[in-house]
C-alpha cells in the first residue's frame, strides 16, 4: 500500500507533468546528438550549476548532454540576431516539449528538441538543433510581427507557436522562470563566440 506522503507526490507529478509530456528521465534511449562532437566540458560544468538554480521540470535533471542541447538553441537566437529572451522562450518550450533532448520519435509524428511536426519539415531537418530552432522563431516573428512577443507572456509566446491543446497551454509559463535561468546562463556576452554547436569544440 502507498504512503500518504507517495500518494501525493505521485498525484502532484501526474499534476505538473502530464502524460503526454515527456519527462526528464524518459529521454535517453531515443535521444539524438546535438553537436556534432558531443557535450563539452563547458557543458558538463554548466549543467552542474543549473541544477542549483532551477526550480521546476529539470532541476536535478540538467546533464552536459541536454546541455549542450540547449546551447545550441541559445547559440542560433544569438546568431540570428533576437534577443536573450527570444532564447527564453525557445528554451521553454524544449523544456516541455521534449526535456531538452533532440528526440528521434515523440506523439504522432513529431520528432526533435521542438517535437516539430512533419508538416514543419523532414526528419533531418527536424533533428537538426540549428534548423529547428531556426524555423521556431521564423514562426514565432510571423504569429508575432514587429517583435510583439517582447510584450507577451513567455508562456503565452511558445503556445501559441507549439499550439497545444487547451488543457495543457499552461505548461509553458511553469517553465518560463527556469527558461530565463537557462538563456542567461548560455548567453554569450563578453563578444567572444564558441565554435557553432555543430562544429567540433575542441574537448
């Protein structure tokens, strides 16, 4: 028989993450690479900070490999010229959507860190981190003209685009905190660019 004390915490997690989400420990047997050369040590030693800051779905869950994941998607907002919060709201949504993990398969037809549908594009271009995100923010400035999504809700910004059903729209604004956290950790500020995250580091 459970514990109260089990019980609860079971109903809490069918709560926050509900069945169609994937979970942060559901990721590795289907996960694709995200750089071409793998996690760097960068990465391992930044997923060891995060886990101290964040405070919902991947706290205790960030690794160097769903790390170097979300560096890719920082690194092409920045190479595109938007801002740290246009990464804050991709990262949102790769943290519902798929935990951070460039995904082979997901519901449906969806694959990715974005879970892209395969009206978005192929399969090659829907696991490829600089592609997806690309095409996240294309769609993003066309449901959002004039830069609006400065002045909407981050949540509000990634539902719209991922447009899931009702139920579970919220889902986003859960994670938009912890996405901010992410972005400012994997932004580049001192003008000095890493390689590209397809690209070989160096490690």
């Amino acid at each position: 028989m459970l514990s109260s004390l089990t019980a609860a915490y079971l109903a809490l997690s069918l709560v926050v993450i509900p069945p169609t989400e994937i979970r942060p420990d559901q990721v590795d047997h289907v996960a694709l690479p995200c750089a071409q050369a793998g996690a760097s040590a960068d990465d391992a030693d930044t997923a060891g900070a995060l886990n101290q800051q964040l405070g919902t779905k991947m706290r205790g869950y960030m690794n160097p490999y769903n790390t170097s994941c979300a560096r890719a998607v920082v690194e092409t907002v920045q190479r595109s010229g938007l801002n740290e919060r246009a990464a804050a709201i991709a990262i949102a949504t790769v943290i519902v959507e798929s935990s951070i993990a460039n995904l082979d398969g997901g519901l449906g037809d969806s694959v990715g860190l974005f879970q892209q549908r395969a009206s978005w594009g192929s399969f090659a271009q829907r696991t490829d981190p600089v592609w997806a995100t690309g095409r996240f923010l294309a769609v993003m400035r066309q449901f959002f003209p004039g830069d609006s999504w400065n002045n909407v809700a981050i949540g509000d910004v990634a539902a719209a685009i991922q447009r899931p059903a009702a139920k579970y729209r919220h889902r986003y604004g859960v994670e938009a905190d912890d996405a901010v956290k992410i972005a400012a950790e994997l932004w580049v500020h001192d003008g000095e660019w890493p390689l590209s995250s397809t690209e070989n580091r160096g490690h």
